[in-house]
C-alpha cells in the first residue's frame, strides 16, 4: 500500500525501518521524521503523516516478526 503518493514510501517501507532502527537502538523514540530520514525522502505536502503515525506504532507495538501479517503492497489480481 502507498502511503506517501509525493514520495512513494510504502507501508512496507515503514515496517522496514520500524524494524531497523528498533534493531539498532531499542529505546530509539520514533518519529514520522526520523522514519523519513531512514528512508532517505522528506515529507512534502504532510497530509501523510497521521497514517505514517498509525503504521509505525502498529508495526512498532506488534514486534519485529509482525510486519509480514499487517496489510502492505499486496499484489492487484486479476479476474
């Protein structure tokens, strides 16, 4: 799923670098901006940032082996 249309970050993105910079420091506070700057985008327009909040507390609740269950990037079937 497409969360930021202006730079293309994914949900899958976020629950990457959920996972990485839990990793890397396990008392890290985490941040939409500290997510956008593991990413290496800036926010644009902002109007992303609430879901981006949402995703990276759900992966960041749900531990390190979850963000394979939550809803990303699913490929479009066709009928």
């Amino acid at each position: 799923m497409i969360v930021c249309s202006c730079t293309m970050i994914t949900a899958q993105d976020i629950a990457e670098a959920v996972v990485e910079l839990r990793t890397e420091d396990p008392l890290v506070v985490l941040t939409p901006g500290l997510i956008y700057r593991r990413l290496g985008k800036r926010p644009s327009c902002g109007n992303c940032l609430p879901l981006i909040t949402k995703l990276m507390v759900a992966y960041d609740e749900a531990g390190p082996g979850s963000a394979a269950s939550l809803p990303h990037d699913k490929p479009i079937e066709d009928s």
